[in-house]
C-alpha cells in the first residue's frame, strides 16, 4: 500500500511525538500518509489504522464513551482493525485490566489482547525511568521510556511477546494489533512506526 490513512486518537494525551515519528517512517518507506486526529466515531471512516497514544486510560474512556466513539472503534478492532498503543493505549486494548496490586480485573475498553495488565505497576519510586531494550524483529536496540508505565503480569497463548525488561513483557503483537507499555515515539527511533506502517501495508482489513 503506497498511501495510507492513520488515526491517532487524540481524546487525551500527547500525540504530537507520534505523529512526528510515523510521518518520518512513511518518508523512510515511500508511503504517502495522511494523519487524523479521532475524536469521533465518524473520524474512523477511512481510515486503515489508529495510534492510541498514553496519557491517562480512565479519562481517554470518559471521553470516548460519550460520543460512541468507544463502542465503533471496539467493533472496528473486533475484526481486525490495525492498532498500535502505547501505555495508556496498551491498557485500553488489553483484555484484564487490574488498577493496583489488589483490585479486581476488569476489562479493557477494547478487551483484545489476551493479557492481564497492571496500571502504575512500577509504583511511585520508580515513576519514569529509561532503559535500552531490542525488540525482536523489529529494532536492535530502543530507548525504551517508562511513565507511569503498567506492567504486564500474565499473557495468554494469543499473545507474541517481542521484547521483555524485569521478565515482564514490555512489547507485545497479537494479529494487526501491537503495544507497548513504554513510548517508542519519544525515543528517536521510527523503528517502531515503520513495523506498523509495515501491518497495515499487509493487512487485508480495509
Ligand atoms: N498511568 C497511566 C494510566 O494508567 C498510563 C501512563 C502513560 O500512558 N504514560 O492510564
């Protein structure tokens, strides 16, 4: 697919540093992209894949709900719609949610990946940190950035883990969908984007 039409849900949180980091990869591939912010359920039309940024889950849900946004993208992602999210966005398409070490699970706004996700799961003395990380297939070497990040404590068989930190994993695919519970946008490397702009060039979902 030489053009491509990306959304980047832009309900809460920074999507700037991802639009700049796809725009890059599409300019590496010789993709011609056009971006989107989504706010609505009729911004989805057209579209051949959503970036869902991090910021905080709780008020992207709050947002989305009102319009119907959620309950579109939802069906969309049910039948293989191309997502790639970050953080908060790994929360949202994650389908067990857990808020601290002791609450119940509950499920994801768009309960697909087959894991159990723990929010704020590095706590408050290791809020933000920084580390290098391959992930398999896709870069060398990242420079995986952590806030506030959740950690992924269970995954089932669905789920292809790509890269780990701690014995957890920290980037994850499962069909046309990836996430990771740091922020490649931040890291200088499109390495990240261009593998997704690569799933939505293969993907037969239109
Ligand atoms: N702590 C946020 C949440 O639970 C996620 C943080 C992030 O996206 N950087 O939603």
């Amino acid at each position: 697919m030489k053009e491509i039409n990306i959304g980047l849900l832009g309900l809460q949180g920074a999507i700037e540093e991802h639009e700049a980091s796809v725009r890059s990869a599409a300019k590496a591939l010789g993709i011609q992209l056009d971006i989107h912010t989504v706010l609505l359920p009729e911004d989805l039309e057209g579209l051949h894949g959503i970036i869902m940024p991090g910021g905080e889950s709780t008020a992207m849900i709050k947002q989305g709900k009102k319009s119907g946004l959620l309950q579109a993208l939802r069906n969309k992602l049910e039948d293989g719609f191309p997502a790639f999210g970050t953080c908060a966005g790994a929360i949202l398409l994650s389908k067990r949610v857990k808020r601290d070490a002791h609450s119940e699970i509950t499920e994801g706004a768009f309960p697909i990946l087959d894991q159990t996700i723990l929010r704020n799961g590095y706590g408050r003395q290791k809020d933000s940190f920084a580390v290098k990380l391959p992930i398999r297939g896709i870069v060398d070497e990242i420079e995986a950035i952590f806030i506030r990040a959740p950690i992924i404590e269970k995954t089932g068989e669905e789920l292809k883990v790509l890269a780990e930190f701690g014995g957890k994993p920290v980037f994850v695919q499962q069909g046309n969908i990836i996430a990771s519970t740091f922020h490649p946008e931040l890291s200088g490397n499109n390495g990240v984007h261009k593998y997704f702009l690569k799933i939505i060039s293969e993907n037969t979902y239109q």
